[in-house]
C-alpha cells in the first residue's frame, strides 16, 4: 500500500510517498528533471516487498513547494534534512537523471548516510549536454524555471567535478539504458571507472526503464543491495 506525506526541511515543505514495512530497512529514491514521486509508481511497490521505500518530489516539483531557488546542492541538502527529519540514518539511495546527480552529490559529501547508492541513467559530471530543456506541451506538474536552472547545472557541472567522483565510498551500482538511451553511454563507463567500487549494468529500453521495465530494474537493485 501507498502512503503520501509532507514534511518540513528548513524553509521547503518537501512531499513523499512510501511503499513496504515500516520496519524494514530504508530505501530512498529520487526523480529526474521534470518529474516527481510518481515516477517510482510502478518500481517503487516492487522495492517494497524488501524494503522500506520512501520516493521524494524534489524541491520545485510535485506536491514538494517551489521556492524558485534550484542549486543541486540545495537538492541534496534537502535530502540529508530529509534524512534527519525522518531519523534515518543509513539508507540505501536510488537517483534517476537528476535525481541520480542529486544522490552522487549526496553520497560524496555525506558518506557516513548513504549505505549504497544506484545511479539509474544519471547525467555524468562532465561538461556537455545533458538533453533538451524545452517547455512541455500542456500542464505541467513542477515549476517550469526548475528546468532551465538545472539543465544548465548538469549541462556545466564545472571543471574538476569528476574529480569528486573518488570521494563515494558506498558501494555504487550504475544502470544505463543501453541504445535506445540518448544519454552518451560510454560515459557512464567513464563514471564506473573514477568512483572506487561500482559496477555497471545495462537494462536496454532507454532513459526512462525504471518506468517501462520497472521488474527488472528493481530485480537489479535488490539484488545490488543484499549482495
């Protein structure tokens, strides 16, 4: 069963979804650009059969408020609140797209919270274009000046951002989307190979198979965790 909830980081009300035992052991995942919680609707009842899942709307999408201020570091900082908040201690951290570089940035500058971390076709931290930013057609569910803040951040991550990569000392699972993905794969091998213990699999249907093959996506990431 789903559960929806609010809860207060600093000055941001952020809203989450939970799926599993509320005994069991935490499992957090975030949404890429443009998304929200509802992204993990379809793997997130799949990881709960394990684990304790918490699925956050990141600040300026979703139920979560738009403060109109969308750093990645905010992000993260958010998530670490979040954590407090929540009292969870350890987790296991899960991104998708920008949600993926909002749990690296977490795992590198908060490792002692992250138990083990899953980048699932996660933009890599090096300078290049991370894909359109246009406007959606129709209504959207996340403030619209999220998407041009953000992209140009993951767009222009910096120039010694790779070099952080060394920093993560959870172990780390790396999922591409293999061809139909119009993310450049062989970065994510360049990626695999800066962070100290990570692995790297691919799960062919594109940028978005935590959605379309969301069984074996979530297969993969149990198994990651209890290995």
């Amino acid at each position: 069963m789903e559960d929806q909830s609010v809860v207060d980081v600093g000055d941001v009300r952020l809203a989450y979804r939970t799926w599993g035992d509320a005994f069991g052991s935490p499992v957090v995942l975030l949404h890429g650009l443009g998304g929200s919680a509802a992204n993990w609707e379809a793997a997130g009842p799949l990881l709960g059969q394990e684990w304790r899942v918490f699925a956050l709307d990141l600040r300026g999408h979703g139920e979560s408020d738009w403060p109109d201020d969308y750093a990645l570091d905010l992000m993260a900082e958010d998530v670490v609140g979040f954590l407090d908040e929540l009292e969870l201690d350890r987790v296991g951290l899960v991104g998708h797209g920008m949600g993926g570089v909002v749990a690296r940035l977490v795992a590198q500058e908060h490792s002692d919270r992250v138990e083990r971390l899953v980048l699932v076709e996660t933009p890599a931290p090096f300078p290049g274009d991370p894909g359109p930013a246009g406007r959606a057609e129709g209504p959207v569910d996340y403030d619209e000046n999220a998407v041009p803040a953000v992209h140009d951040q993951l767009a222009d991550p910096g120039p010694d951002a790779d070099g952080f990569l060394g920093d993560i000392v959870s172990p780390t699972l790396i999922i591409t989307g293999g061809p139909e993905s119009k993310m450049e794969q062989h970065r994510q091998a360049d990626v695999a190979s800066l962070i100290p213990d990570c692995r790297l699999i691919t799960v062919p249907g594109g940028h978005r198979m935590h959605e379309t093959r969301a069984d074996q996506v979530a297969a993969h990431i149990t198994e990651f965790f209890t290995s």
